[in-house]
C-alpha cells in the first residue's frame, strides 16, 4: 500500500504561480514511478507530468511544457509541481499519483498508476 497527501492548491489570478506538494509513505520503494494528473471540471481526468524517483528522468505534457516543473526529494519521499504563468485552463483538481517503473507509452495513462491521492484544487481567476 502507498498512500499518498497532495497539498498547495488554491485561488491564484492568471499569470501567477502555485507549487503543489505530494507526500508519499508506505511500500514507495515499489512503485518509483510519480505523476501528476488533473481533472478539468466536467472533463476526464488528464496527464500532465511523470518523474522516475530513481534516475529522475522526467516528461511532461504539452499543454504545460515550458510553464510547469516536476521535481523529487527522494529523501523525504516528496514530489513537487512548480506551475508558473497559470492560465484559466489551468483550472481543475490535481492529482498525485504513484506506479510501477515503466518505459511503455502507459505512463502517461491513468492505467500506468495504482495509487492515488485524494486530489487538490486549483483554481486560476481571469
């Protein structure tokens, strides 16, 4: 089991800047593999960021590419999302969430991932 603690959401106007926290404890050392998701209102939810916690080899997608950065302390099993220059699209819940290491095009699924955490919201105001 792994649970996992998503924190820093909030209310921010377009252009500004949050960083979401995910704190991680239980088996981790199974499941190195972290990403970030986040469902839109009324959408599915979608991929935004991946990290191996191993080699720290990262991706993202291209929607946030240039503006959003995804970062690890493997020390204190942390995983971070620095998103700078939000825009209203940015809006929605945010999710962490942690798998098995894998180099298939299933990372950027949710099918990649078997824990989750309970979500934050962010919202950006025009």
């Amino acid at each position: 089991q792994v649970q996992l603690v998503e924190s820093g959401g909030g209310l921010v106007r377009a252009g500004g800047s949050l960083r979401l926290s995910c704190e991680a404890s239980g088996r981790t050392s199974s499941y190195s593999l972290r990403a970030w998701f986040r469902q839109p209102p009324g959408k599915e939810r979608e991929f935004v960021a991946t990290i191996r916690m191993g080699d720290g080899g990262s991706a993202y997608a291209d929607s946030v590419k240039g503006r959003f950065t995804i970062s690890k302390d493997n020390a204190k099993n942390m995983l971070y999302l620095q998103m700078n220059d939000l825009t209203p699209e940015d809006t929605a819940v945010y999710y962490c969430a942690a798998g098995p290491k894998s180099l298939s095009m299933v990372v950027f699924s949710t099918r990649g991932y078997t824990y989750w955490g309970q979500g934050t919201q962010v919202t950006v105001s025009s």
